[in-house]
C-alpha cells in the first residue's frame, strides 16, 4: 500500500474495532490478511462500509442483505470469504 498517510491508517484501524464480537473477528483477520493491499478505490469504499452501524454491517457481512454500491461490495466479498 502506497501513498496512504499512517495517521489516517491508524485511525482507520481504530475505527475498525467494533463493539459486536463476531464482527469484530472477521474486521481483524481482515486488517490482519488484506488491508495492507488495499488500492486507494478499495480504501475508499472499506472506509464507506465502516460508517455502517454494527448491526447492519454484520448482516452485510454474514450475507443476510447487500449492498448498492458495487465498490462496497468487492470489499464485503473480501470481508465475506475471509
């Protein structure tokens, strides 16, 4: 990943803690296996994904309901087969 200020990845890092455990795990095995290669239009639309409540994410997650955006949901894919 190139071009990306560290302070603005740290934060979005944080703002990746959630307060729902099972979302919580699969944001971190994400962090973890995927989010250091993330092109500036992937960064982008993980940090639209992560203005979801948490509930609403998790369902987005667990594949109970999609998404509009088809940037979105290249990342869900991601989220989803991690």
């Amino acid at each position: 990943m190139t071009d990306f200020d560290p302070v603005e990845l740290k934060r979005i890092r944080w703002h990746s803690r959630r307060g729902l455990l099972e979302l919580d795990l699969v944001l971190e095995r994400f962090l973890a296996q995927r989010f250091d290669s993330l092109s500036p239009a992937e960064m982008s639309a993980y940090k639209a994904l992560l203005e979801l409540p948490d509930n609403d994410f998790l369902d987005v997650v667990n594949g109970k309901t999609d998404l509009d955006d088809p940037a979105i949901m290249q990342i869900v894919e991601i989220l989803r087969a991690i």
